[in-house]
C-alpha cells in the first residue's frame, strides 16, 4: 500500500503529530472545548475502512479525516459514510451519543467545495502539514532540549564522509592524520 503524500509528508506523520498535540488540533479545528481521542484508525464498514481520528470536544463527538493533498469529492464520500456508520453504531448503542461533527483537512479546496461541504455537514479545514509538523517538533524541542544541539563539524551528518572513512579504515589505514590526508577531510571531519 503506497502511503498518501504531500512534499515528502505522510498522512500518518501528520496524524501521529495532531494526536501528540491535541491543544494544536483543537485550535485547528477553531474549538472551544478540549478534545480527548476516543479512537485513531478506527476499523468500520465491517472493518474495509478506517477512519483516522474520533475525538470528543464538550458533548460533540469530532470524526476528523486528514488528507495531505487537495480536496477530492472521493473525501467528501469517504467521511459522509463515516459519519453514517458513527450514527448506526450510536443507534446500537455500541458508541456514546452526542451530536457528531464532521472535518476534512485539506491543503487545497475551493470555496465552491468548501460551500459544498458545508451543505453537506462537513466543515474543510484547508492546512499546511509542514506546519502541523514543525509546531509538533517545535513543542518537543522546548521538553527535550537536545535537539536542538548541533555539532561543530556539519561533516559527521554527512554519509559521504563517513562511508569515504569507513573504507580507508577498513583498507588498514588507522591514523586520523593519515585518512584526513588522503581524504582531503579535516581531522576533525574524520
């Protein structure tokens, strides 16, 4: 299964950053209660679909379907027939009743789709994921200072560099002076 991306950034990258930050999320969606995760990749339509998120802001429940590409008419379906099988499972009792509000998020819509949705519950959320992502890592960095921490010679991230070391190492060359000679590296690149 190829996973779904936008600028190298999966659906789940994206998911797993909104779950670590729920505050983020809520201000995403515009709420104004707290959200709590009932369920992330919750199996329905006798288990042929999963929907990503099932959240509860006050005494809503939040169906929220993240997409990292544009809008598609396919997502708009895709979320109604959530939302429907919600409803029957609230009918069974099998699911905590509330009144269940609709997202799709969305890097591109028009406001001719998003007024489409709208008529059809579903409020389009249109959102950059790089951002979703760097206040993700943002978050982190301020409770895990490390990393942030950068080294002083740039050249020990480069495989080049280590592969090039690695191979006059493994050809019996062991003297730091002498691999950054033949090399053409600093020492301390090597």
């Amino acid at each position: 299964m190829k996973l779904k991306q936008h600028n190298n950034i999966s659906e789940s990258q994206v998911e797993d950053a909104f779950v670590a930050n729920l505050f983020y999320l809520q201000k995403v969606l515009g709420l104004l209660n707290d959200l709590k995760l009932i369920s992330r990749q919750l199996w329905i339509k006798s288990r042929k679909q999963r929907l990503d998120l099932l959240l509860s802001s006050g005494k809503d429940l939040c169906l929220v379907e993240l997409k990292v590409t544009k809008y598609s008419d396919d997502f708009l379906k895709q979320i109604l027939e959530y939302k429907e099988e919600l409803t029957k499972l609230q009918d069974s009792g099998n699911l905590l009743s509330g009144s269940i509000k609709s997202y799709l998020l969305v890097t591109k819509a028009s406001r001719k789709q998003v007024d489409f949705a709208k008529e059809n519950t579903v409020k389009i959320i249109i959102y950059e994921p790089i951002e979703v992502l760097k206040n993700y890592y943002d978050r982190l960095s301020a409770v895990a200072p490390f990393l942030k921490i950068k080294p002083n010679d740039y050249g020990v991230f480069s495989l080049g560099l280590i592969n090039r070391s690695l191979i006059k190492l493994s050809e019996g060359m062991t003297r730091q002076n002498e691999i950054a000679l033949k090399l053409n590296l600093s020492k301390g690149s090597v």
